[in-house]
C-alpha cells in the first residue's frame, strides 16, 4: 500500500466524523448489577441476527459481563445525556449507577432502564479479545423494544465526558501481537 504513514491525529478525525449514536450497556450476575456507556456498537450479522458491543477492559461492567449470560443494550436518545454522563463518569466500583433510576428486571437479573425505550435484549454468543483495550462481545438478540422512530444521542452532542477509569487502569498484559 502506498500513501502517507497512519497517524494518530487522522484516525482521530476520521473516527469524530463517524459519531456514532450511544448506548447504555447492563448486566448481571447474581446479585452483582452494572452498566456502562458504550460508543462501540454495531450489527455484525444480518442472518443469523448479531449485534456486537464493545467494552472497556478496566470498568466494572466488563468484569461483570464475563461471568454474565444477558445484556441489555439501551439506545440513548437526544434527550439522555444527563444518563450518557452517570452511566459514563462514574464507576460502578464505587457507585451505584442504578439509584434514583426507574429499574424493571430483564433476563436473570438484568437491569432495565425504564425510561430507555429503545433497547434489544441480548444473549452472549462469544468474546473476542485481540489484545486492544476494549473487548468485543457478540451476542444474539432475543427481544427488540422501541417506541417508534428516535434521533440518537451521539458523542459530539454530549462533549467530552470524563470517564470512571482511565486507559492505564486495564489489565496487564496485552497479548503478545500488541505489545510494543
């Protein structure tokens, strides 16, 4: 391939003007609840039917996802960002996100956000760790719930939120294809 090197700054860019819609990402396992704002998200399969999350290595949502069978992928709307800033500044290590919040009980104890109507309702088929950050989860929809048509809520509506953990707080060690 020939052209200029990749450079960080023009991924930036390109990855800015995609400015994909955010989603609200629960689970549970046993009594243990979490949830997380997620930015990586996307169908993966039209038959059979996929859609992929991605989650970040260092939250509290992730370590609870691994042990998790069912998720609850909430879509936020252009209305939500008072819940894009809870579900993505603070940490369920230390808060709970759910308090205040109307809550109904989805699939083994998943959490429902009621005021979040645009939801699919999904079972874990597989994990996808290739040594990033984030951890891919594949997972099969089993029930889709909307209210009708709905302008997301996306990144460049909400700034920049500060998240729960940093980058540096994922564990070590990356897999040997992304060390440095």
């Amino acid at each position: 391939m020939t052209g200029t090197p990749m450079t960080e700054n023009a991924f930036n860019v390109i990855m800015a003007a995609a400015d994909p819609g955010l989603v609200v990402v629960t689970t549970a396992e046993g009594r243990e609840q979490a949830g997380c704002l997620v930015g990586f998200h996307s169908q993966s399969s039209i038959g059979p039917q996929r859609y992929c999350v991605w989650l970040y290595k260092a939250n509290h949502t992730y370590r609870v996802a691994l042990h998790a069978s069912y998720l609850v992928i909430h879509f936020l709307t252009a209305d939500d960002a008072a819940l894009a800033h809870r579900f993505g500044a603070l940490t369920g290590d230390s808060a709970d996100k759910f308090a205040g919040l109307t809550v109904t009980e989805g699939p083994e104890g998943v959490p429902v956000l009621a005021d979040c109507p645009h939801r699919l309702v999904v079972r874990r088929t597989a994990l996808l760790d290739e040594g990033g950050d984030h951890v891919c989860v594949v997972t099969e929809p089993v029930t889709a719930h909307t209210s009708g048509p709905f302008e997301p809520l996306r990144p460049s509506r909400v700034g920049r939120i500060e998240p729960g953990h940093g980058y540096q707080e994922r564990p070590d060690p990356p897999t040997e294809r992304a060390a440095p």
